[in-house]
C-alpha cells in the first residue's frame, strides 16, 4: 500500500520545510514534495490544518511489558531503554516486530556496584566490582542484544539516602570495552560533580539533567567534552506540587490513556511524599544553562517513574523543555533528529526519502505551539497507520500494570527493609498494638500488618495513634485490592503481620463460613474506600 499525505506542514526534524506532501511506500519515506506526488490508487490523506513531524523517539524509558504499544499510541515510534532485565529485554525486541508497537533499542542491565543502583527494584542482577569485570560484562550485554551500555554513577548523594557506586577507574574501563564492542555509553549522574567526574572518562551520554545547580565551569566542561545529556525533567511530575500528577491535567493525553493507567496515576498522586520535595527548579534551569552552552539535548522520560507513562510523558517532556527555554521547535528535534544523530539511528528521526516512514500528524502548529503535538491525528510505523485505541483495555495493558504492580511492591518492601518499624505494645498486657516506622525525618503509624493508619508525625505523636487506633480500627470495614483498581469491601476477622483472615461484605461473594486468609504484603488495603 502506497499511501499520499497532502496539504500538511511538514517539520523534517530539525526545522519546518516548504514541503506540503509526503508519499510512503514500502515502509520508507519514497518521495517529499507538494501536492502533485498524489497518484492514482495511492491512499490518501488530507492534512489540511496538521503538522506532519518524524516519529518521536523516547531517549531513556524502563520497558514494561506492551510498553511499545502504549508509547505507539502517542506517537513514540521508537524508545531506548536504559535498564531492564534481559528476559524483559527480549520479549520487547520480539514485540517490536509487530507493526503496531513501537521500535526498541536497549542497554539490557546496566553496569552498577554490588548493591547499587537499582537494585531496590531490579535485583538480583550481575555487578560490577572493578575494572577487571569490564569485558566480560560488556560481552554478557552484547550477548543479551544490547544496543548500548548503560553506566550508574550514584552514591546517593542526590538523593534520600547513601548507597555503593561504581568509580571512575572502572567506569572508564567499561567505556573503553564498550566502544571496543561499538557501543556508546549511557552514564546516570545526579549531580553536578558527578556528571563532571565522568567527562574523562570517556562517556557519550550524560543521562538526567543534575538536580543541584551546574556552576558556570561545569556547564562549560559538559559542553566542551561533547556529550549529550538526557534531560527526563519528566521526574518532576511524579512530585506535584498539589494534590493532581500533571498528567491528569493533560485532556489530549487523557484521552488515550485510558481508565485503568488514569488510576494508577491517581494512586500514585495518592502515595506518601517526603515533606521536602526536591527542587526540580533546580534541574530546569540546568537544562537552561546546557542548551545555552550548546549541549546537545535529548528528550528522555524515565518513564514508568510515578507521574509518568509511556509513551504520553514524552509529551510532558516536551512542554518542560519548553518552560526551560527552548523554543517548540527545539524541542521537537530533542525527541526526533537528535537522539537519532546520537544513538546511531541513520534511518529515522527525520523526514527525508529513504528513510523509515515513522511519522506523526499533529493537529495545529507543534513547531510554534508545543502542546499542540498532543493533539495526535494519525501515527504510522514503517508505513503502517497505528489503530491508536487498541491498546487500551488490551491483554498488552494488563501485563503492563502488573509488572508496574509488582516493580512497586518490590520497591516498597525493599525501603521497609531499610527502614525497620518499631513494635508498639499495650503496657498492661504486651499486646502488639501496631507499629510506627521511618518515613524520612517523621514516623508512619501502621497496623499490625503494616497498613497506614494516618499521616506520618511525631515519633509520639505516631505511638499516640498506633495505641487509640491501632486494634480498634480493625472492626471497621476495610477495603482490599486484589486486582488493579478493583477494590473489596471487608471485615477483618484476624490479623498477623504476614496474614489476614477476612471476610467480604458482599453477601453474595462466595466465600468459606470462617472468612479466607489473604497476605497483606500480596494485596493493598486501605481504611477508606480508594
């Protein structure tokens, strides 16, 4: 199938062009032009109104399973993956096959200390203890199908608390086996010393724009060594200032995100968060200082970090580069030409005959307005138009949110390791009323099986709360979540740390005389209905 686009803006990636049409055939970019390329028999489309751009590509998500699909629907026909276990990594290439999920390139594991980072949600994985590891390492990944190396560079120093990092030495060992294996390399650095620690060490990519303040030497050295730095300010919608993610704030994304990703989001809104949120100010005028120097940029969302999700946080990600000072136009190459030139993809990112027919028709002006991006009309890959409903609702999503779900519980119970509760008990008789544990300078009153029963306070004031609260609101109703978004009312007949025995309220649920045992640490319960 031939297919003619016709009375369209035409962004080539790096700038809008006189062209008014595109003519695709057999999965490539077989002519521009204007109007006149329209043939008999040639599928057409009338992008009166439109802006054509090249597909968007994603430069720094985790993949999911269906991820693909879901980045497709949103015009993302391509993400580079910054970290994900190799069985994940191969059902993605696999699914990448598939004309309606968007391409991948991808690190496999990254290259961290035993123990580093992101072990919490990862582990176990292989380390790297020193230089020595580095050919051998590079070589698994290569092996694993890598298309880059992803490095961490992270002794916790930019965030909530320490943990082991690689060093220099060994990152620059690791750099010099992979470009051996012809790969570029991806190093994560929070901070501003960090990412300046690496220049000699021969990175590529500086990913995540530091979130304490480059000094003016350090914007210049970045700039000198040439690298690229993936920006990800997307982080900051994970920690909104008010009660609502950004995301649910977008009505072009809302659209195609679907009722069962709309609640997740809404969760994680709901989630605990640190008094002092971090200053993500910080990191946009960062991303400021770097595009003033002439660092080259690339739109990357880290996605599927709370606050953001495949696929629509690249649009997100757009709009913070444009509120950091680039123009619309710059921050369409960002996510189209630019990771293209970077990460070695010849064939895409632009729109020029020969190249991949990875395209996005936007409705208005993205190049003058950058919201208008989201306003999606038509997506093709290779060629192919994407149906951008069929991933919602699909098997693909639902594999999607429970690999999110259990990413997250294993996160959760990994800092509950790290930040043990402390038993509260009543003087008269020692009975375990509760617990209060750790949440950053204050303490969490929990039930016996670790279900928040407020906001965390006080050590004292959290204790006061476990011995009022902490039996006694175990005869109220409670709401159980056995499958994502769908919640349960409850009784609870018994409770242990590592069991509960409930019965449901719903009279017509089938269910043993005596209630049946569920695994608090499994399921989520709640107090009040979510």
């Amino acid at each position: 199938m031939t297919t003619t686009i016709t009375g369209a803006r035409v962004f080539d990636g790096e700038r809008l062009t006189e062209h008014t049409a595109v003519r695709v055939a057999d999965g490539r970019i077989a002519a521009v032009g204007d109007d006149t390329l329209l043939r008999p028999g040639d599928e057409h489309v009338d992008a009166r109104g439109a802006t054509l751009l090249p597909g968007l590509i994603d430069a720094h998500v985790h993949l999911l399973p269906g991820a693909l699909r879901q980045a497709l629907t949103f015009g993302v026909t391509t993400v580079l993956d910054m970290f994900s276990k190799p069985g994940t990594v191969r059902d993605a290439l696999a699914e990448a096959a598939r004309p309606d999920a968007a391409d991948v390139r991808s690190s496999s594991v990254g290259a961290t200390a035993p123990g580093g980072h992101p072990s919490m949600m990862y582990a176990p994985f292989p380390y790297v203890t020193g230089p020595r590891d580095a050919e051998r390492f590079v070589a698994d990944r290569v092996a694993e199908g890598a298309a880059h190396l992803k490095v961490l560079y992270d002794d916790g120093t930019g965030g909530p608390m320490p943990m082991p990092s690689l060093d220099v030495p060994t990152i620059a060992a690791l750099a010099e086996a992979a470009h051996r294996a012809g790969l570029l390399v991806v190093a994560h650095v929070s901070t501003a010393r960090g990412a300046v620690d690496l220049l000699p060490a021969g990175v590529d990519v500086l990913a995540h724009a530091p979130f304490d303040a480059l000094a003016g030497p350090q914007v210049d050295a970045v700039a000198a060594a040439g690298v690229a730095v993936v920006t990800t300010l997307s982080v900051a919608d994970g920690f909104p200032d008010g009660a609502v993610l950004p995301l649910l704030t977008e009505p072009d994304l809302l659209t195609r995100l679907g009722p069962a990703w709309r609640a997740v989001v809404e969760r994680q809104g709901r989630r605990w968060l640190p008094p002092h949120l971090p200053d993500f100010a910080v990191a946009k005028d960062n991303v400021r200082l770097l595009h003033e120097a002439g660092v080259t940029l690339l739109a990357g969302t880290d996605a599927p970090n709370p606050g953001t999700v495949h696929g629509a946080s690249l649009h997100r990600e757009l709009g913070h580069l444009v509120a950091a000072g680039l123009s619309p136009a710059a921050a369409l190459t960002a996510a189209t030409a630019g990771p293209a030139e970077v990460f070695g993809l010849p064939d895409r990112g632009r729109i020029r005959p020969g190249l991949r027919a990875d395209l996005v028709l936007a409705a208005g002006r993205p190049d003058e307005d950058i919201a208008q991006a989201q306003r999606l009309v038509a997506v093709w890959k290779q060629g192919v138009r994407a149906d951008l409903d069929a991933y919602v609702g699909s098997a693909a999503e639902q594999d999607g949110l429970a690999a999110l779900r259990a990413q997250t519980e294993k996160v959760v119970a990994a800092v509950r390791s790290l930040l043990p509760a402390v038993e509260v008990r009543r003087a008269e008789d020692d009975e375990l009323l509760g617990h209060v544990r750790r949440s950053g300078p204050l303490w969490e009153p929990v039930t016996v099986f670790h279900a928040a029963l407020a906001e965390p306070a006080e050590r004292e004031e959290a204790e006061d709360v476990v011995r009022r609260d902490g039996l006694a609101c175990l005869a109220d109703p409670w709401w159980v979540e056995e499958e994502p978004g769908r919640w349960t009312e409850a009784r609870i007949q018994e409770a242990h740390p590592d069991r509960v025995r409930v019965r449901w309220a719903d009279p017509l649920v089938a269910q043993p005389a005596h209630g049946q045992w569920i695994d608090p640490r499994a399921v989520r319960l709640r107090r009040h209905r979510p």
